[in-house]
C-alpha cells in the first residue's frame, strides 16, 4: 500500500506546444513517490490527469 498523499516534490514543463502545456508533477504518497502527468489547455485549464503506470 502506498499511503496516504504528503506533497508535492517538484513539478517541471516536460513540453509546451501552442494549445497544450504536460507538466510532470513528482507527488509523494507514504513512502512512494511517483509523477503525476497533467495536461493544460491554451487557456490554462487542466484537461487531463493521468498517473505513472509503475505506481498503480
């Protein structure tokens, strides 16, 4: 079991294109850690979340 969420450890721009920001997000879960992919829209909105597939 991972745990409960603790924090956020870094989050970086992995690519910028003209309508669409990733942002990898390291999050620390008990004694896990794993990146979290987010998703921006041209207007800054989050239009998807997804979670590394080694940590589910």
């Amino acid at each position: 079991m991972s745990g409960g969420f603790r924090k956020v450890k870094n989050a970086v721009i992995a690519h910028q294109g003209s309508d669409q920001q990733l942002v990898l997000v390291a999050v620390a879960f008990g004694q896990a850690t794993t990146n979290l992919f987010v998703i921006f829209d041209a207007s800054g909105r989050i239009i998807n979340v997804d979670i590394s597939r080694d940590f589910v």
